[in-house]
C-alpha cells in the first residue's frame, strides 16, 4: 500500500450514476489507518460537475472513512468549528485521488451542535433518476442515523476537540517553517 500520509492529493466525489459530482484540487493527508483518511483542506480549488470553480473559505479537516457511507467536513471558523456531513459509499484511494460516492442527504451541524439535514429533495430525485437499489437505500438511512446519534452524542468527528486536535498535527507537523 502507497504511504499517502503527507502527501497532497485529489478528491473526487461522483454520483451513482458514474458521473463526476465534484473534485479537489488537492487535500493533505494527516492520517491514514486501517479505518479512514483524516485530510485538510484550505484554500483548495473545487471543480464542479457544471464546471463552476471556487475555493475553500477555511481550513477543513476531512474525516473520510473506508467503511462506513459517511464522511464529514470539520470546517475551522472564528467563530466555531461547523461540520458538513456527506452520506456517500466508503473512501477509496486507487492511486489517483480519495474517491466516494455522494448520495445526496447531507448533514449541517452548527458549532451547538444543533443540525439540520439536508437536500432530501435532491435525494429523492436522484433515487429515482439513478434508480438507487433497495440495498443501498437502506445503508443511506441506516447511516443517517448512525450519523445523528454521533452528533448528539459528540462522538468520532463530533468529539470535543478532534478538529482541533488535527488543525494542532497540521500546524506543527506538516506546515514547513
């Protein structure tokens, strides 16, 4: 397996289509174990599907899981940490970039931990369109759930100081003085 810890690398999402949703420019890898990526972004350029470009207004630190059909954006404001929270297929890196599946549902929590979810139109649209299978629909809810339970809970990404912690590693052990 490729060290990818240090590195600067691509970040694509797509839809169940196959169709690239939107990508990364680049992400640096903190951490990489046997369950997930930790990556941070700030600055980076994004590509979307419609070839609309921006950049990343924070640092983010992105907790990007290899088993479970969720990942989350811990983005580092003044005034708080908030968190976007994308349920998508595992992460997978194949020697390009970090790759998952977007299913649509998204999670917003604010720094009080209160959320709100997100584009349940889109998904229903999508499933349709995309003919989502049964299976996968169930593991969309399945992990919706297992997500909420988190954030009320403050568990994993949601846990006091994990943003913190990382942006800490960053700092200290990645950025060049």
């Amino acid at each position: 397996m490729e060290d990818i810890v240090g590195k600067k690398i691509l970040i694509h999402g797509y839809k169940h289509n196959g169709k690239i949703h939107r990508c990364w420019s680049k992400g640096l890898v903190l951490q990489e174990t046997d369950d997930h990526y930790i990556v941070i972004n700030n600055r980076t350029l994004v590509t979307e599907s419609d070839g609309r470009m921006w950049h990343t207004r924070e640092p983010a630190i992105w907790y990007m899981p290899k088993h479970k059909w969720y990942n989350v954006i811990c983005m580092i404001r003044k005034t708080g940490v908030y968190y976007y929270s994308n349920i998508a297929s595992p992460t997978l890196y194949d020697g390009e970039a970090l790759k998952y599946i977007d299913y649509d549902l998204d999670v917003k929590v604010f720094p009080d931990f209160t959320y709100k979810i997100l584009d349940e139109d889109e998904y229903r649209k999508h499933k349709s369109e995309m003919d989502y299978p049964e299976e996968i629909q169930s593991i969309i809810y399945q992990q919706l759930d297992i997500l909420i339970d988190m954030i009320e809970n403050r568990r994993g990404p949601f846990a006091p100081g994990f943003a913190e912690h990382w942006y800490y590693v960053y700092k200290n052990r990645f950025i060049k003085r």
